[in-house]
C-alpha cells in the first residue's frame, strides 16, 4: 500500500471479533466509531464487546491453555509461530503505517517503521526459546524438609493472560505483552482500546494466517465496562495492562481482592534535570524535539524541566524558540514535526491543563491553543510555561499532550529534590557534559529510566517505573518474567534427560 492521504482501511473483517480461532459474529449489534484524528471524520467501526463477547473470550482462553496443545508444546515449538508473526507483520508494515496516525495521531514518518520494529522484539522472545534458563536442576540439601536425590527450579507459564493495551502505541504494547506471554506457553485475550482497535485486529489476522491452534490469541474491543469483567474473571490469572495510573489504581485493587497476578505500565511526570554545565540551547532543542513524539502522548514524556534558577530564563527562552518553531499538521505531510492528539477528550483536557496553568500563575511562553492554520482535527500549539512552582497542578498532574514546564532550582541537591517530588516515577534524564556528574545524579533519581542528554528508553532491557509509575517490567528479559511462574520439584533421583551416559 502507498502513502495516501486518502483514508483506507486495511483490514478485512473488522465487523467481528476474534475469538477461538474463528471471527465471530458480536453478540449485539452496538459498534464504536474510530475517529480520523487529523480530519475529525469517521474511519472505521468495529463491534463493541458485551459480557457475552467476553465471556467467550475468556472461556476460549481457558480452555485452550487447560486442555490444548500449546502450552504442551516445547519452547523451540512456540517460537517458531512468533518468527511466523513476525515475518508476517513485516509484511502489512505499509498497511499499520496508515492506520497509526488516523488513530493516534503519530506521524506517517515514525508509523512505516514500527511493524518492523515490532516484528525484530517477536523475534528477540522467539529466540530466548534456545537459551532462557525455563528449567534447571540443581541438589537439594540434604538435611531438613528438602531431601532428595535431585531437584528442578521450573519456570512455567503463568496461565491466561488479559492484556490491556491504550490507544497511542497500540502495536508496540500488544506484542510486549503478547509475544512474552506467548512464548512462555499463555494464551492470551488482547483487549484493544476502542479509539485505536486496528493494530489488535491485525494482529488478529496474523495470528490466523500463521494457523495459531484455537484460543491462544483471542482480540475483542471493549470500554471500560465490559472491560473490568476480563479483570475480575477467575479464569484469568494474569492482567498486563497499560494505561492511566488512575485506572491502574482500580485493576489493581481487582486483582489484590482475588490474588491474579498482574503487570501495571502507568502514567508519568518524567522531569529532565539540566545542571549548570550544560549547553542549554542544545538541551532546549533536544527536549522539544523528543516531545513532538506522539504529539505528547507518551507516558516517558519529559514534560518537567528543571533548570538552575540563574539560567531559567536564559532556558525558557530557548525551549519557547525551539517548540515555537515545530510544524504541526497533517500526520502524513513530509514535513509536519507533529501531528493532532488522538481525540477531541484529549484535546480538551490538554486545553483544561493550560487554562489551569495560567490560572495558577505560571508564566506561558509558547502556545497555548489551537494552530491557527489548521481548521480540521485534534490539533494544539506546542506549548512551554515558564516559572512553574513543582507543586502547581500542571507540574504534577500528567497532561498527556504537547505541554512543558521549566521549573527553577537553587542547586544539584534541590533540582533532585523536586525532581522526586512527584506520584510518579517513570522516566527521567540528567543534562551535563560530565558523565561522572551525570551517574551520581542518575543515583538519586527514584525512577525506572535515567538517560543522559535527552531522553532515552530501552525496551530491549526493560522498562518501568518506580512509585505509581507501575508494577513490573516490560521488555527484554526481564519482560517474559512475568508470565511466568516458579516451580521447585524435588525428585528422589535424577529424571533419564539428566543422567549422564554411561562410559
């Protein structure tokens, strides 16, 4: 498929849901409209999950994962359907690069790189299948309850997995959670957001193609209702979700009631602490290109910045040239450097934000409404306040939008201290040419991510947060941990497959 600004739809059943293997008719005829974020029109529907779709969804799960042939299969077995899906998602690369901006708003120039993106980490948990420790013998002590000739430490699948993904990097949060989940043997329910459905039924559509045994992936597009039910079932032992810490404050009290397990990637208030050594105008460049990522939209965003207090100004000053002179428009123009926000709520509560800001006294330097030249969709001006208090609304709040805060500090100490003062602990970054500077600050930071000199996230390792940031770990090998559960086996004798051979 070529670029095109004219909207397409490259999807073949998306009047159905996927579940048991099969696209299954909805069990009610209400649907959700998926919004073009950059015209405002009507791109596409898909039906709306009722406690019925779920339901079946769930059972489909489980009865997969009790009584069907996947988690029975070895590991080399299981990543040979993920090097499947991952060849298969290099190839509909084109098709994902035109439904990522319409949904979210990401830029044409970021979306026709990210099947392929994504289809290199299906392959990097494919190939752990050859050499992640899933099982290994060691000996038991020989006095007390242990006893035994020869003992296992097992790591087995965790069971059924829901996975709850959000609405701005749909694709990439699907395959962190389902390509671990898959190779360690789950089966797995994808609930997709009803504003961005299109990468989960892709996805769908692989996963038949690539002839996944029946219940293994199953993808359904539910609201908050209906979703709550795939958190509270029984029959679901793990919930890996992404999205608001708000709503991950509710899932995981569900989970703490019934003891599931769960994995929860949550919001952000990621500060970038400048030190007095750094080239500010360099940093001010920097900061303001990586927040034209998503158009804000990014819960690693660094959207606070503290600066030493006789270079603020001197900052601020930068950072609003800099963000000032980004071009904002259509998604899939060459030369837009950011694109609309998801949604018309999105667009209206960043809009509440900046209000807020002004209202509170801190000072706007950049932005602060609509583009001007742009009639048509979910638009808003990079926008940079000055003089921000870290205890205002719009220095602790997350805004999830194009919005930056320059915040002044007395010294190291106290640009440390406002840097931690704050729910979350996502992301974060230390501005200085001195590396050793940079380390002893990356030590104080309470945070999952420290980068140096911009901002920088390694999904390759894994990623996280400290505080209401999250639970867990996403990405790398840390990343298929959570799917999995210990299991010790003390056996009187060592089984045949470890024996050595005789002489």
């Amino acid at each position: 498929m070529s670029l095109t600004t004219t909207p397409q739809v490259p999807l073949r059943r998306t009047d159905r849901f996927f579940i048991n293997g099969q696209w299954v008719k909805p069990s009610s005829d209400a649907t959700i409209g998926v919004i073009d974020s950059s015209t405002e029109e009507l791109y596409f529907e898909v039906p709306e999950a009722q406690p019925a779709d779920m339901d079946a969804a769930i059972g489909a799960a489980r009865q997969a994962f009790d009584r069907g042939p996947w988690p029975r299969m070895t590991h080399a077995e299981r990543a040979g359907y993920l090097r499947s899906i991952a060849a298969k998602l290099e190839l509909r690369a084109a098709d994902y690069s035109q439904m990522w901006p319409r949904e979210s708003g990401a830029l044409y120039s970021l979306a026709q790189y990210s099947a392929v993106g994504e289809a290199g980490v299906i392959r990097f948990y494919a190939d752990l299948a050859t050499d992640y420790p899933f099982e290994e013998p060691f000996q038991p002590a020989a006095s007390g309850l242990a006893g035994g000739g020869f003992g296992l430490l097992v790591r087995e699948p965790v069971g059924v997995v829901g996975a709850i993904v959000p609405w701005n990097g749909p694709l990439s949060l699907i395959v962190s959670k389902a390509a671990p989940a898959l190779l360690a043997g789950c089966t797995v329910i994808v609930k997709v957001s009803p504003e961005a459905p299109g990468a989960g039924y892709l996805i769908a559509e692989i996963g038949e193609e690539v002839g996944l045994p029946a219940g293994v992936l199953n993808v359904v597009t539910a609201d908050r209702e209906v979703s709550e039910l795939l958190v509270r079932d029984p029959r679901v032992d793990k919930i890996a979700f992404t999205g608001s810490t708000a709503a991950g404050r509710k899932i995981g009290s569900i989970c703490g009631e019934r003891i599931a397990r769960c994995t929860l990637e949550l919001g952000g208030k990621s500060a970038a602490v400048i030190l007095d050594d750094a080239d500010m105008g360099a940093a001010a460049a920097t900061l303001a290109a990586a927040e034209c990522l998503l158009s804000g939209q990014v819960c690693a965003s660094l959207t606070r910045i503290v600066v030493p207090r006789n270079r603020h100004d001197e900052f601020a000053d930068a950072l609003a040239a800099a963000f000032s002179a980004v071009r904002v428009g259509d998604p899939f123009d060459a030369a837009t450097q950011m694109g609309p926000l998801a949604m018309e709520r999105q667009r209206d509560r960043v809009e509440h934000y900046i209000v807020k800001g002004i209202e509170e006294g801190a000072t706007l330097v950049a932005g602060g409404g609509r583009p001007k030249h742009l009639k048509r969709g979910y638009y808003i001006e990079p926008t940079v306040f000055a003089n921000v208090d870290n205890k205002q609304v719009i220095a602790q709040e997350e805004i999830f939008g194009p919005v930056l805060s320059v915040i002044p500090a007395d010294d190291d100490r106290h640009a440390v201290d406002i840097a931690n003062d704050t729910i979350y602990g996502l992301n974060a970054a230390v501005f200085t040419p001195d590396i050793a500077r940079a380390r002893a600050v990356a030590g104080q930071l309470r945070s999952g991510t420290v980068g140096h000199n911009k901002m920088r996230i390694e999904m390759g390792v894994a990623f996280g947060g400290f505080k209401q940031s999250g639970i867990g770990r996403e990405g790398g090998r840390e990343g298929l941990l959570p799917y999995l559960e210990t299991k010790t086996v003390l056996l009187d004798e060592a089984p045949p497959q470890y024996r050595l051979p005789m002489p």
